[in-house]
C-alpha cells in the first residue's frame, strides 16, 4: 500500500468508554499511521454512536456479539487494514460470570482470529492488530518494581483470558498471518459516566463523583494502590501501537503501558488539591471484603522500560490525571466547588 493510500480501520468494542474516545480521536483527526482513514467501522453489542462531525466521509456502525458463532466473518469480510480490538467485558464480571468472561473475553478474541483465517490472513493480507490486554495477566507475589520479564500467574479469570489473547496473538504474529501487538493497559482513571462492574470501579468513583458534589464509596484501604493512566493516555496508546514498527518487538508482542503508581491516599490527596477538603469529605469508608480480596493480588509499580523506548507516553502525575478528567469531562471547570485551586485556574 503506497504512503498516501487510504485504509480501513475497525474497532471492536467501540460503544464503550476507551472505544469512543478513540472513535472521537481518530474521526476528527481522519488519519492514523500518517494515511487517511478512509472508512472506519464501528462494532459492539450495542450500535456504537457515529460522531456528528468527522473528517472520515464513510463511518459505519454495526451491531455485532464477537462471542456469538461466526459473527466475525461478516464483519471482518472487507479485509480492514487495522483492526483494534477492545471488546471485552470487565474484571468484575469476568470473576462474577466466569462463563461470560470465558465467552465474551476468550471466544471473542478466538472468532475474531479465526475469521481471520477463513478470510485469508497472512496471504497478501496481514492486518495491524493492537488487543487490549491489562495488567491482571501478572500475579504475586511481586517484587517492589516489576520487570517487562515477570511470569504471567493471573490471580483472576480476567487476567487469564486477557492472557491467553497475548499468547494467541503473538503465536499467530510469529507465523505471519497478523501483525499484533497487545498493550497491557494500567487502570484507567477517571473513567467518565456512571460506574461500571470492574473491580476497580472506585478508584475512578472517589475522585468523579466528589468532583461534581455527590458522594462517593470507598471499598478498600487507603493504603491500597495500583498503576493508572488517564482514558487520554490511553488513547495515545492504542494509537501509538498501530504506527509502531513491530520489529522493534523481537517476537514479544505484549507491553505493559507505562502509568502512574499510586495510593488511595494520593488519589485522595489529589481531590483536595483540585477541589478543596470539602470535597474528601463526600467520601465514605465501607469496606467490602470481596473487591479487598481481589485488590489485593493486582500488581501497582512497573518498570515498563520496553514501551517507554518504544516512546509510550504516561500521565505525569494523580493530578495530572484529575485535570484531565476536569478539563475533558467538566469543561475545565468545577461548579460544585466554586472556591476551590482548581476552579481559580490554580495548579496548572
């Protein structure tokens, strides 16, 4: 395909949160690789919403269960030149539902390779593939930092799904008929609209729902932490990875995302500093021993040396991640709390 080419990009799971914004990405931007997006099809269990304004003349919006026999074929049939896969459900009711996890988050990822196998892949087509995977495909008990080497021993059905779709998918770049790369995404905070069944709903929930005056549950300790990144680094990602040059890769195609290592504490410490103290006060302590159990097992502090030399970008800082929901989410400002740094245009 000659640089000024146009080319075809779908992406599954595009109804939800990361899928959209990335769709609000790559529509107004109307390129991806340095080519122009000449159509870009959008698939989920529900319609994905077209935006309004886009610079892509041909955007289509389809209804399709990746979990369902032989939906794929159909979807994959024009042969898209890069394929970003998210569709997934999440950590929570993976753990929940282990047959729905098992279904959506594995049998999905197998429909979609296989289809791509019936259409010819690997034969004068080999499409760009990034797959979503996450962090939970690591398990304990861990070193203070984890190395880009640490074993895969998930401690979830999430995670084991999420790492069998590496596996698959790097077995399947080796022999030529794709050309993946999975990201191992951080916990993406704050995640925008209304809480989801992840487990680690609440360290989005503490700072998104204090920020516009409602009050907010706390499950676990403060002293519990994780590794973060913003819905916008997140985007920054996923489209990254589909410019990458793979062969940087080796044949290790999984990259633990690069993020922020925080606590509660600090997400907390955060809010106070956007919003005054008031608004740590709309946050109440109810320990829940399920979600403490499976908190308790996820890795928090990365290296992260080999997407950092690829030149994957991380937030800088908890409060830089607050901004950027306040910015993106809020308008920039903070009507719930007109006295506060954040909302006298301090710290910025």
């Amino acid at each position: 395909m000659a640089e000024t080419d146009g080319q075809h990009v779908l992406i599954t799971g595009a109804a939800g949160m990361i899928g959209r914004k990335l769709v609000a990405s790559l529509a107004t931007r109307g390129t991806l690789r340095s080519r122009p997006i000449t159509r870009l099809t959008l698939a989920d269990i529900v319609a994905p919403a077209v935006p309004d304004a886009a610079a892509i003349d041909d955007i289509a919006s389809e209804v399709v269960d990746l979990s369902a026999p032989d939906a794929a074929g159909p979807l994959l049939e024009p042969r898209p030149d890069v394929i970003f896969h998210l569709a997934a459900i999440v950590s929570g009711e993976a753990e929940t539902d282990m047959a729905k996890g098992y279904a959506v988050n594995l049998d999905g990822t197998l429909g979609l390779i296989n289809a791509m196998m019936d259409l010819g892949a690997g034969d004068g087509w080999r499409p760009r593939v990034v797959f979503t995977s996450s962090i939970g495909v690591f398990g304990g008990p861990y070193p203070r930092q984890i190395p880009d080497d640490f074993h895969l021993t998930p401690h979830t059905s999430y995670g084991t799904q999420k790492a069998i779709g590496e596996l698959l998918f790097n077995d399947y770049s080796r022999r030529g008929f794709v050309d993946a790369i999975s990201l191992r995404l951080p916990t993406i905070c704050v995640r925008p609209g209304a809480p989801n069944k992840a487990a680690s709903g609440f360290f989005s929930s503490i700072l998104r729902e204090p920020l516009v005056g409602e009050a907010a549950v706390l499950p676990v300790d403060d002293t519990v932490r994780n590794w973060f990144a913003s819905p916008r680094a997140a985007v920054g990602f996923l489209e990254h990875a589909a410019t990458l040059d793979t062969n940087q890769l080796e044949g290790r195609t999984a990259l633990t995302m690069p993020g922020i290592s925080a606590s509660v504490a600090d997400e907390i410490d955060a809010l106070r500093r956007a919003a005054g103290p008031e608004a740590t006060e709309l946050i109440a302590r109810e320990p829940d021993p399920a979600i403490m159990a499976i908190t308790s097992g996820w890795p928090y502090s990365f290296a992260a040396g080999r997407a950092l030399q690829l030149g994957f970008a991380a937030d800088a800082s908890m409060d830089a991640i607050v901004r950027t929901h306040i910015d993106e989410e809020l308008g920039g400002t903070l009507k719930a709390w007109p006295d506060a740094p954040l909302a006298r245009g301090e710290d910025r």
